[in-house]
C-alpha cells in the first residue's frame, strides 16, 4: 500500500458553477487547490483525476428519471422548471451541470475505490460532500450526492461497515435517506438544529428504519454553538459510536459552514476548532478503521476567509504533513487572492483561537444547558439501540 495520501483533482469542477450571485462560488475549489500548492502539498500527495461517474454508478443512489432530468437540464438549462428539484433558486440549471456533477462524484467514488483496494490509505475530494442530493431529486445546491455514492461503492465492492461523520452545519439529509434501511452503514451528523436552518431535519430521534435501528445519529446543535460546545458534542456522541461500530472505512464530511463567518448558517466555529475535528477524524480512521479514511468537502460560502484554510489543513492532515495554525500564509496565495477577488486573503493559517478549550463529557453535564441538552437528547435516542450506557 502507498503510504501517500491522494488528492483527487481535475480543474474541470471548477465548472460546478450555479452562476453570478450564487452563494456556492466555485472561486473557493479554485483557491483551494492554490493554497494546497502554495504550501507544497501537491508534492506530498498524489493528485489524482478519476472519471466521471457513469450511468450504472449514479444509479447505486439515483432514479433513472432523475439523471434522465439533470440530463436534460444540463443540454438545455432554459428548460429547467423547477422539477425534480432543478430550475430553482437553490439550484438553477445551467449547461454541463450532468457532465460536472458526475465528474465531482467519480472523484468521491475513485477516492473510495483506491481506499479499499489499499491504493491509499486516506483521499480527499474537497470539490465533494454534496450531501443534500435525493436519489430522485437536487436539494441545496448538490445535483449528485457523491458521499453517498462513494459510500454506496464500497458497499458494492464488500464492505460491511462503513461510517460516515458529516460536520457540516446543514443536516447531512440525503446521505441519511439512501442509508435509511441499511444497518451496514452508521450516519453521524452534527448540525445546527432544523428550526432554525435548512433542510428542517435532523432531529435527534431520527434514528434509521425498523430495519436499521440506531444507524442515523442526529445532534442538532443550538444556533450560536462555539468552539467549545461544538467540539464538547462531537467528543460525547462520535467516538463511542464509531470504536461500537467499528467500521471498514471512515468517510467524513468537512462543510466548512460551521464557521462564524459563514454567511447562510448560525454557528460561531473558528478556523482552529474545525482543524481540531479534521485531526479527530483522522485519528478515528486510525483507531477503527486501520487508517482507511475518505475525506469530503461540503458547505462553507465564506470563500476567500475560510473555506480555502479549512480544506488546505484538511488535505494537510491527510497528507501527514499537518500545518501548525500561526504558519503564515504564503505572500503569493495572497496576491492572488486579491487579483481575483479584490478582497484581502487571510495572513494565518489559525483564527488565533488554538489551542481550543473544551470540558469533556465524562466529567460531568448540567442538564440546564442548551448544549448539554441537544447531546443528550441524542444520546437517549440513539445510545441504547446501539446497547450504549446512555
Ligand atoms: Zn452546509
């Protein structure tokens, strides 16, 4: 096995592009992939181009009609009328969108495949983690759930357990509903709650079919959750989950939406509290998973601040070669960042708040707080299905 990570990249996602004034603007893959180069990554890492996903592979997640419809929106985006999803505000038509879209899942799906086959331990797609996508329809900006499709892969080529971890401030929704009914698959979403964001779901007593019971994890987090509360959550509920399950691969998704300066959701994450979880997602990989590890991207539309950081240290972490968070940024990133999008780049790669605090669970909880209140809720629900002490 290669001891290198991959990174799967073709410039051509770039093409996933929902148009002027949509929030999800491909500048942030663009800037990615610079400050990734910048900082040497791309020689530490073996950057891979995957096909796209074909017909039969949208098919483990997708209807038929569906792909037929982004087909055809794709070859005529001014004939999109909102159903199955496209032509709407969310998720406009625009031309190619088949053609991109199934290009950013074969990259989920090629990183899945060389995981298993032991071609690398740990790959990264963070043009990926389009976690809203329906098996029959477009929802929140994601055309084709390429976590799920990445998932679905391993299970077809004989995995028997795979957990998938979604930290995304939006409910992981999609990935949860193919995997509703399948006991082989444990999805963990942390979010903030669905009164006050999109999709509305994610509640904690979401727990999966009869079939399936306690193979969706819910931990819907008040608005507002920091640093603290966030990693408190994720430390309470995801390990003793994950070390119960004990999965074959670790896929995991890095929406960078949970940080404060996000523009669509309420959380107030730092830079450094994400990179935190990254570290704690790869160390799960190896604790559970002998290393095989999967790692998306997701949401996060504060494109020049965060969104470039939070993956580059992703990708960093995967490579093993982490970035300490007061590195400077280098000057060249910087400039570019500028020429491109006239505003100023970040000078770190921290927020300045590292080390994090955050007081574990095992210590105690106070059923008063909000906080302690969202992870017990999930931990009643979903604890003892699992023949967790809750
Ligand atoms: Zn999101």
């Amino acid at each position: 096995m290669s001891g290198r990570a991959q990174l799967m990249w073709d410039e051509a996602v770039t093409g996933y592009d929902f148009g002027r004034d949509h929030p999800m603007d491909p500048v942030r893959l663009h800037l990615t992939r610079r400050l990734v180069d910048a900082f040497g990554l791309d020689r530490e890492v073996d950057v891979v181009a995957a096909k796209a996903a074909g017909e039969s592979t949208l098919r483990l997640v997708h209807r038929e009609d569906y792909i037929e419809a982004v087909r055809a929106a794709s070859a005529d985006p001014a004939s999109a009328d909102g159903s199955y999803g496209i032509g709407t505000l969310d998720d406009p038509a625009f031309a190619g969108m088949h053609e991109v879209s199934a290009l950013i899942a074969g990259q989920s799906v090629g990183a899945a495949e060389a995981v298993w086959r032991g071609e690398a331990l740990h790959a990264v797609n963070f043009a990926g983690g389009l976690h809203h996508a329906m098996p029959g329809g477009a929802s929140g900006f994601c055309i084709y759930n390429d976590a799920a499709l990445a998932i679905a892969r391993l299970l077809e080529l004989g995995a028997e357990r795979v957990a998938y971890i979604d930290v995304d401030v939006h409910h992981g929704d999609g990935v949860q509903a193919v995997f509703w009914e399948n006991p082989r698959v444990l999805t963990i979403s942390l979010h903030e709650h669905p009164r006050t964001l999109f999709p509305q779901t994610g509640w904690p007593e979401e727990t999966g079919a009869e079939t399936a019971q306690g193979s969706a994890v819910n931990v819907a987090l008040p608005a507002g959750t920091g640093d603290a509360g966030w990693l408190r959550a994720f430390h309470a509920v995801v390990p003793e989950l994950i070390a119960d399950f004990r999965p074959q691969v670790l896929v995991t998704q890095h929406g960078a939406d949970t940080h404060f300066e996000d523009p669509l959701a309420h959380f107030a994450v730092s830079l450094d509290a994400q990179r935190a979880v990254q570290v704690a997602c790869h160390d799960l990989a190896h604790e559970y998973a002998d290393g095989r590890w999967v790692a998306l991207g997701g949401g996060g539309y504060a494109v020049v601040e965060v969104v470039p950081r939070s993956w580059t240290h992703l990708v960093a972490i995967a490579a093993g070669r982490e970035i300490a968070p007061e590195t400077v940024i280098p000057e060249s990133w910087r400039q570019e960042v500028f020429a491109r999008t006239r505003q100023l780049a970040p000078a770190r790669m921290t927020d300045g708040r590292w080390p994090v605090p955050w007081a574990s669970w095992e210590a105690g909880y106070d059923p008063a707080d909000r906080l302690d209140q969202a992870v017990l809720a999930t931990r009643r629900a979903v604890f003892p299905l699992r023949g967790l002490l809750t």
